[in-house]
C-alpha cells in the first residue's frame, strides 16, 4: 500500500509540473522578436559641409565620451581586431577597439560622414586604461546610446538603395579609401530603440577598419599603412561611361556599374572639404603629422581624379 501511495504522488507531482511549465513554453514559443519597419535612410544632403568638425564627427561635442573611468563590461566576439564593451564616467556604453584598425575605422568613418552618409559615433582615445583590462594605445570607441537599436545587418547587393546616386557613391567612397573588407556583415541597420513604425532605419557601414593600406588578395591587401594607401592606384580606366577602380577586395563585382555620373555625384560634395577638413579625419584618429599630411595629400589626389573624370568616347565608339 505505500508502495502504490508513494508511487501515485509521484505520477500527481509530475502531472502538476508539466502544468506549471507548458503555459510558459508556450508563453516563450508566442514571444515574438520585434520587426522595425520604416523609412530607410543611407545618406542626408550635407547642407552644412563646409563647417563639418571632422575633429569629432557624428554625435559632436554632447557625444564625446566621458574617459574620466572606463570600466570593463565585456569583450565582444568576432572580427580582426581585440573588442570590449565598457562603460565611461557618465554611464554611456561603448564598443572600445584595440588594434591595427582603430585608426583608419576613425579617420574613414570622418569622411564618410562629412559627405552625408549615416555612420556610427566615434573617437580615438590615444590612451586609454580600462578599469579590468589594462592600459592601451590609441583605442576607438564606438557609441551605443540606450535609444539606438541595431535590428540587423544589410545587403550590398539587395537594399532599398540599389542604384541610386547615395548608393552608387558609398561605393567609390568604400574604392576612395580602399575598404577591402566590403562583407555584409560588417554593415548594420540602426533604429530608435521601441520606435517599430514610422521611424527612420538607418543603413550604415559600421566597420572600416580594413581601410588605408592597399587592396588585393589575401596575402597583398593591408590595412592602417598610409605608405601603400599613398602608392596605390585609384581610377585605372574609363571604358565608354564606366569606371575601372582598382579595387581587389571583397565584392568586386560592386564596383562593375560605377559611371562617370556617379562619380561626379559624389566628388561634388567631396570637392567641398577644406584640406584641413581633410587633415582633421586624420588628425582625429590620431596619425603623426608626416601621416596626416601624406594621408590627406593622397585623399585629395583621388578627389581630383573623379572631378576630372570623363567618358571615354574613343572606348565608346568601337
């Protein structure tokens, strides 16, 4: 008899269990993850691009971070470079990147964002000491306001932009400062955090940092080094109305409708900078004064050459 009493309350305690925990598994399952939708967003007329501040780029003076402490939170996985997750002085978050690419993530982002396109907040600490990891050398740190959700990465190849003059452009931006690592995944699509409907996506590119060094294969492209940025050739040929860039990254086949227009479209805003804007992206990132003149001396080169870009009407004829 107590065999069967013991053996019934154990048949009744699993009964009452699975009760208790299938309304929340189907509470789980019901969960859904939320869907932003609304007015995709890549690039904004820069009305005021004579007095951009390249010093401190998108987020300006407000969005500094506050390095009084910066504390450790955690590191984040994926990528070249080393990243940690930490928080400064006022509470703010930020992505801090250790690294080769810190510098030119800084300095490509600056210009990116001075013609208009949507980037993340960013600036170079020189050095920094993380409460936790240690003491570094010149550290990007990467905002990540409460408010700002990121609901997933964008294609290259299918977006809403395809085609059009901001898409086009961010193309021979990426060939300008040689932006080998063209990966999907290193794109993001940032929106008001709870705001599903009716608000602003804003399509970015949210790593540069395989920038400034020379494109090519595996073994011959390089990043962060202003001597091969400065040596590589940019615009090889025009063949009728299109471009040959001389880019051999990642998604090559990108830059195989880059017309003569589309390079007029956005060397008119790049024709705008002052060269000591110029000078600023670089300065802001941190590079020695011989680095910033050559850098800057070699992004304005390119800048000439899209200017003066025409059709080539022999190539056009045959």
């Amino acid at each position: 008899m107590l065999k069967l009493k013991i053996t019934f309350l154990m048949v009744l305690w699993a009964m009452l269990s699975t009760v208790s925990i299938l309304p929340a598994q189907a509470q789980d399952k019901d969960k859904k993850k939320e869907v932003y939708t609304g007015t995709p967003v890549m690039w904004s007329e820069p009305t005021d691009i004579e007095s951009r501040n390249l010093l401190l780029g998108a987020g300006g003076e407000q969005m500094r971070p506050d390095l009084r402490s910066v504390t450790f939170i955690e590191q984040k996985t994926g990528g070249y470079s080393t990243k940690y997750l930490v928080r400064d002085a006022a509470g703010n978050e930020w992505v801090a990147k250790i690294g080769k690419e810190a510098q030119p993530d800084t300095a490509a982002n600056r210009l990116v964002w001075a013609v208009g396109y949507e980037t993340e907040i960013a600036h170079l600490v020189p050095t920094l000491n993380i409460i936790g990891k240690g003491t570094f050398e010149n550290v990007r740190l990467e905002a990540r306001p409460k408010d700002v959700k990121r609901t997933g990465e964008w294609s290259w190849e299918e977006n809403p932009f395809r085609g059009k003059p901001e898409m086009q452009g961010l193309k021979i931006m990426m060939a300008l400062i040689n932006n080998w690592d063209m990966k999907d995944s290193n794109n993001e699509i940032l929106a008001v955090r709870g705001q599903t409907s009716d608000g602003e996506l804003r399509y970015i590119v949210s790593d540069l940092g395989g920038t400034f060094g020379k494109t090519g294969g595996f073994l011959a492209r390089s990043r962060n080094k202003p001597s091969d940025f400065v040596k590589a050739e940019f615009v090889k040929a025009v063949k009728g109305d299109l471009i040959d860039f001389n880019y051999g990254g990642k998604n090559q086949k990108l830059f195989e409708d880059l017309t003569v227009n589309d390079a007029r479209w956005i060397a008119g805003w790049l024709s705008r900078l002052s060269d000591n804007q110029i000078k600023d992206a670089f300065r802001a990132a941190n590079y020695k004064p011989e680095e910033v003149e050559s850098l800057s001396g070699a992004v304005r080169e390119r800048i000439a050459a899209l200017v003066n870009v025409a059709p080539n009407q022999t190539a056009e004829k045959q």
